[in-house]
C-alpha cells in the first residue's frame, strides 16, 4: 500500500457511489477552519485529557480503526466547548475569527480581537490561554508589538 | 515658461492604465475569495482545512461556528483523481 500524496495535475473528483447510510454516521464538529484556529488554545486547555489519551493511543498504533473510540471522545469534547462559546463569547469569537480570515489566518494581525476574546473565556468559561515553552512575556500578552 | 502640460498627458495615460488594471486585479480578486484577501503560502494541513471548509459551507471561503456538521458531511468527501503520468 502507498503512503498518500496529493494529486499532482488533477483530472477530477471521485465521490463514493456507494456510501454509508447517514444514520449511521456519528456527530463531527461544524465548525470551520478560522473559528478553530481562533479557539484553538481554549480547545487545547479545556480537552487536554481527552486529547492526551488520543495521541497516546495513535502513538501505539496508527491504524485509524485503533483509535475510534478515543477520537469519538474528542470530537465530543471540542463539541461541547464549541457550544459554550457560542453561549458565552459568541460575539468577541466571531470577531476575532472573521479578522483572522481577512489576515491570512495569521494570529500577529488580530491581537485587538484576540484580547477581548481572551478577556470574555477567562471571565466566564475560567480557560486561559498559555504558550506552552514560551520564555519571556508570551507574544500574546505583550504591550508594544508591530502589528496590532 | 508656462508648464507644458502636453507632457502630462502621456504620464496621466501611464497611470491610468496601471491603477485601472491594479483595481481590476485586486476587485477579481477579493470576489473570488468572497470579499476577503486571497490565502497564501498555504502548506498541505491549510488545504486539508481548506477543503473541509468546502464540504462544511458548501462556498470557497465560508465561515461557520456550528456545534455539529450538516447531515451530508459525513458522505460528501472526494478522493482527487489524476491522470496516469507514463
């Protein structure tokens, strides 16, 4: 079996014409790619059990049917998360994932968004964010940087 | 030795061209990224994610902080295909 590569010159799409009944299928997180990257450390402290126990069961063995169950546990686990946030910070999230969008997804470009955001979690959902190996001030809580 | 003015006209033409093509250029742009800057110097996990916000959103570079996937997510991904390269 080949490792997987991208397609290089792509002709097509190929989707299954035979795929499994979507009841069968079991819930996933709907959240895009911006919004998960501006909750990224918030996922990282609030799951950091589930997610441990993940990477632990991948490092045993990297067969995807190994590790089902683990992943299943993690999935719910940014779920729930994800709910709390739209329930508590929906406004400052949004705010901060849409500037991230306009910036290439790049964090540099939205530490003003970023700070309310971090400002809102902390209040109500108790979740910091931490830099884990950072030596000085974190980039994230320093005054005068370049880019605002 | 009035200003001749005859010679700004060539400079105005230059300008001209290059800003119009400049605007033309940066408004294809952003509507083909749906109002926002085009992505760059993007590695395999950003067009994974890429992808996946397509099968999500159903648009290019649609955003959304759902808690669950819609009903179709769990069947709609595709294998890319190529040609045979001999």
């Amino acid at each position: 079996m080949a490792t997987y590569r991208e397609a290089s010159l792509p002709t097509g799409k190929f989707v299954d014409p035979t795929p499994a009944p979507a009841h069968s299928a079991h819930p996933e997180v709907g959240a895009t790619s911006a919004p998960l990257k501006s909750a990224s450390f918030f996922i990282g402290a609030y799951c950091k059990d589930y997610n441990e126990d993940f990477m632990l069961c991948k490092d045993e063995n990297s067969n995807p049917a190994h590790c089902l169950k683990e992943g299943r546990k993690v999935t719910r686990c940014a779920m729930d998360l994800i709910t709390k946030l739209r329930e508590n910070c929906e406004k400052e999230w949004e705010a901060h994932y849409k500037c991230l969008e306009k910036h290439n997804q790049e964090y540099y470009a939205c530490r003003k968004p970023e700070r309310t955001l971090n400002e809102c979690v902390f209040s109500k959902l108790k979740l910091e964010k931490v830099i884990p190996g950072a030596s000085n001030t974190p980039i994230h809580l320093r005054e005068n940087t370049i880019y605002n | 030795m009035p200003v001749p003015f005859e010679a700004l006209i060539p400079l105005g033409l230059i300008t001209g061209f290059f800003g119009a093509s400049g605007i033309l250029f940066n408004k294809l742009k952003t509507s083909i990224n749906e109002g926002q800057p085009p992505r760059y110097g993007l590695d395999r996990w950003d067009r994974v994610m890429l992808d996946r916000d397509y099968r999500l959103t159903g648009t290019q570079r649609g955003q959304s902080h759902q808690t669950s996937a819609p009903d179709g997510f769990s069947t709609n991904s595709a294998w890319t295909l190529e040609s045979e390269h001999i």
